[in-house]
C-alpha cells in the first residue's frame, strides 16, 4: 500500500500569497512534517497529524515522511516559500535516492511557491530585472570556498545576487565575508537590498549602499539582493523609492 | 487625480497556481493591460477594460498603462510567471524614471508569481536544489556576448543554469550556440531539464543529456534548467525519474 507525499511550498508568510494548488494540497494531508514556525501559520482540523522538527533535520524529516506515506498515510512537508529553493524537495529527493526501495514507488508532488527573492523584489521594484543568481551562505553543506568563488564569479559577471541564509548564530561572520568580498568587485554605492518577513505584519525592507553594509543589519530569516554597477533608484514623492536592474543591463 | 498600477504575475499558466493576492488585484483592476495570451487566460468582467499588446511592446505598454494610472483608473499590467523575472516590473520602473513627473506619483503595487524556473522544476524534483542562476537568452536588451560570458561564469562555478527566452523566430541560432559553449565546460552526461507549459494540459517536459541535446528542442515559451556535474537522477518503476541537485553540491 502507497501513499502519497506533497512537498509544499507556502510562500513568505501570509496566507494571501498560499496558491489555490498548495491550499488544496494542505487540506488532503493527514499529517503535516515540516519546521515548527511553518507549520505555525497553518490552521489544522482535528483529524490532521502535526509534526514538527528542528530547521536543520531535513533529511530526517524527509525520512520520517516518506516512511508514513510508504505505509499508505497522505502526507505534507510544508516549505517556506518555495520547496526547491534552499528548502525540502532536494531533502526529499536525497532521500529517495539513498532509502528503501519501496521510497521509490510513493507518489510525490511538489507544489511550488513564491520564493523569498521574489517576494522581496516585488515590495521594491524589479532588482532582479536582468540575469540574477541565487546563493546560499550556509557552509553547512558546501565548502565556504565554493561560496566565495561562486560570489567572486557572479559579481565580476554582472549578475544581481540574491543572498539565502545570510547568517546563524553558528556563523555570525559569513556576510561580512561576503560584502568584503563583493566591495572588491562592485562599486561602493551598489545598492544592496535587505528585506525580510515581505508582505508581512513585521515587514523589514531596506535599501543600504554597499560599502555602508555590515553583517549585523541581517539575521537568518533575511533575503538580501545585491545590484550590480546598472542597478536604479527612482526616487517619488511620498512613496518609497523603487530599486530596479535594468532589462537591458550589460556589463 | 492618481489611481492605481498593479503590475501582477499570472504564474505559469493554470488557475490553480494564481495567488489569492494576484486574484484580488486583477478583480480590482478597470483596465488591464498585458500580451494577449495572458489576457486570454482571465476571466472579465463587462465593466473591465482590456488592452492587449505584442509581447515585445513592453516599454509603450508600461507607459499605456501608467498615463491610465495617473489619469485616475485603477490599472492592472499582467505578466506570466513572476512580473520581476524577465517581464513587466522592470518595464514599469524604467517608464517611471524616465517619463512625466506625474507618474512618480502613482501607487504601484507589484504582485509577484510562481516563475517558470520553480513551476518546471517542481514537476521534476529539485534541480534548482543548490546555488543557481537564471540567464535571458534574449539579446534584443543586452550584447550577445554578454550572455556567453555569464553563461561560461556560471558553468564554471558550479551554477545550475536556468535559460528563459531560449529562441525566438529572429534569433534561431542562439541556443545552440549556448550549448556548444556549455559543452567545453560540463561533462557531456550533465541533464537538461526541457519544460513547458509546466503544470498545463500541453505541458512537456524532458531530461536530455548535453551532449545530446539540440536547439530545436526548445520554442520559445520553454524553460531550461541545465544542471551541473553533481545533478543526479533518481530512476523510479512505474514513475517519473527525479531529477535533483544535491544540497551540499561544491565544485
């Protein structure tokens, strides 16, 4: 008997950016895996199992989920923002590749959803109008030398540079890496997007020229973008500035 | 009098995946502007205005719609996808900084969209599982070269690559010469996810390897994502291959 795993992403936060797909996907899980504060902003009825783990077991809380839908249940991961996207679909993947056999016969769908950048880009304007990439700066997984270079060759190609975990409590000192390598390739006044919780009751956005950010102006929960040398600020009268990368943008 | 500019991403195509939020907007909206076969996909109502343009015409519709706005409507500019990738949020800021004084009075609201990188990807795995980037092939904007050098960036780095616009009737030639390039940087098995259509009735997708794969694959509506030497593909009886990259991919 095989169930069925759907691995949601629920946008940044609030319930008006949920799609239709993800609302109807939440509603036939019978039980419910992901990080406490996700699963936080759901409303279950009784009938619904409620699983919560740490931010950091990924691959055990796919395990546990896959196991549960092995075994017949309909079971939800719950992603913030957009599961493929520094979030559980790759968890989950991984998981299938190195589990059981039977893992490989459960039915799985992702359900995508709006991504942190794209939430951020949309409260300012268009920074990510032209090519853009998107970097996470957790070394849990990846050697910090590979993030470097993958900064050194994004900002030395113009590409606008979408920050993910941009710091923990375990590596307070990453992003000040990070914009100390960047000031060595952008120019000073490159403006440098900080935004976090968008559309939400606690919205933080702010626009910081480059050689002006430090490390502490973010916390774990922060996207940041990162213009390049063509990147706009249009100022307007009694509306925030919009902050946008030019379609045209060459280098 | 000032009213109104909603710039509001459709995502890729099916109703199920338009945000409650996206759905607000355009029901608010007394004209709305945008590519006909976005238009095509809403359903209006009699008092609703449309204003359909060609797909390249992004600029004469950014003003269109924002003299409407200052004019005091309550305008709306669809885009497919995200409005912020490659579509109309940069439009509308551009047309802002370089037109009348009175359109920096208009309240804009930028409505973001599931993009088609994520919708493509969530129907395969988690290709876009660790650091990536998105590429317009399109040079109407930018230096064709431009676009070789970031491509080789990115390769080289260890990005997964998402390709939007990857031919059009003017410029056939493009992905292949894209490919060729692609060849000297990543081994010749590295899979490429061809999708379109991502989630709709006539969706298609395919995984082709490098070395195998063509120009002529693509149209103009299909999203690549071209994965990098540690992308994996996870074989399933009687289910699709996953297709993913690892979290902790390095180079």
């Amino acid at each position: 008997m095989t169930g069925h795993l759907s691995v949601i992403g629920l946008g940044p936060g609030t319930s008006d950016q949920v799609t239709p797909e993800a609302s109807r996907h939440l509603a036939a899980a019978e039980q419910l895996f992901g990080y406490g504060p996700y699963l936080d902003r759901l409303t279950l009825v009784a009938s619904q199992r409620r699983v919560a783990s740490d931010n950091r077991e990924e691959l055990g809380r796919a395990d546990a989920a896959l196991t549960a839908a092995a075994a017949g249940a309909r079971v939800a991961i719950v992603s913030g923002g957009d599961p493929g996207v520094f979030a559980m679909a790759a968890a989950v993947c991984e998981a299938v590749e190195h589990g059981p056999e039977e893992w490989r016969t459960v039915d799985i769908s992702i359900v995508p959803g709006i991504t942190a950048m794209l939430a951020v880009a949309a409260r300012i304007g268009a920074p990510l109008g032209h090519d853009f990439c998107a970097i996470s700066l957790s070394d849990n997984l990846k050697p910090w030398e590979t993030v470097l270079t993958r900064l050194r060759a994004a900002a030395s190609a113009g590409f606008v540079i979408a920050l993910y975990n941009p710091v923990s409590r375990a590596r307070p000192w990453q992003l000040d890496a990070a914009l100390d390598l960047l000031r060595a390739e952008l120019p000073p006044e490159t403006p440098i997007v900080f935004g976090r919780a968008a559309g939400r009751a606690d919205e933080r956005l702010a626009v910081i020229r480059l050689d002006e950010a430090r490390g502490d102006m973010a916390d774990m929960a922060t996207c940041l973008i990162i213009g390049t040398a063509e990147t706009r600020i249009v100022v307007r009268p009694g509306l925030p500035a919009l902050v946008y990368a030019p379609r045209g943008a060459s280098r």
